[in-house]
C-alpha cells in the first residue's frame, strides 16, 4: 500500500485523501490490518477494509484511553467490560465494534 497524507504542499508526490479513498481505490492484499487514529477515523477505515472482503476477525484497532493507575484499578480506560490497561489496547474488531458503537463512554 502506498503512504497517503490528508493535505499536501508542492513538493508530496505521494497519494492525497483520507485513508478511506486509498482503501477504497487500491485492492488490500494483506491478511490482516492494525488501525489506529481517531475512533471515527478507524471505524471508516475498518468498514472500508470489510467491503473489500476483510473479514471482521482479521482487523484489529487500538483503543487507547486515558490510562491513569495501568492497574485496572481506578476504571479511566474502561470500556464495556475491558479495561484496556489490562486487557490490552489493541482489540479485534468483532469485539470492539458494538462496544464503540456507544457514546458517553
């Protein structure tokens, strides 16, 4: 996949757009795919990446939160059920879907 950047000046010859166009203009060869960014950023790129026939198990995103303690002790980076100092940032897509799916978290 080629590198892509959202706004560029005269002297980026790369791919211009959000990384939704790419996704959606260059066919995804790889088996799996770890997205971070901003939580509406990654949920258009995982959807991207699904209707190009990635499948929902294959796709991870990194969930980070304001982690304080790193203990699982004072809940800031709760999520759902995880705790994602615990039970680790990065979650497969298929779990982490109907969990970010709700606002006021």
């Amino acid at each position: 996949m080629h590198t892509t950047v959202d706004m560029a000046d005269r002297t980026w010859h790369g791919a211009v757009g959000v990384v939704t166009t790419l996704l959606e203009r260059e066919p995804v060869t790889a088996d799996i795919a770890f997205v971070c960014g901003p939580e509406a950023m990654m949920t258009a790129s995982v959807r991207a990446l699904m209707n190009n026939g990635m499948p929902a198990d294959h796709l991870y995103v990194s969930l980070e939160r304001n982690m304080h303690c790193g203990i699982a002790h004072c809940g800031r980076c709760q999520l759902g059920p995880l705790l994602l100092c615990r039970d680790g940032a990065v979650v497969r897509w298929d779990r982490a879907a109907e969990l970010m799916a709700v606002r006021g978290r």
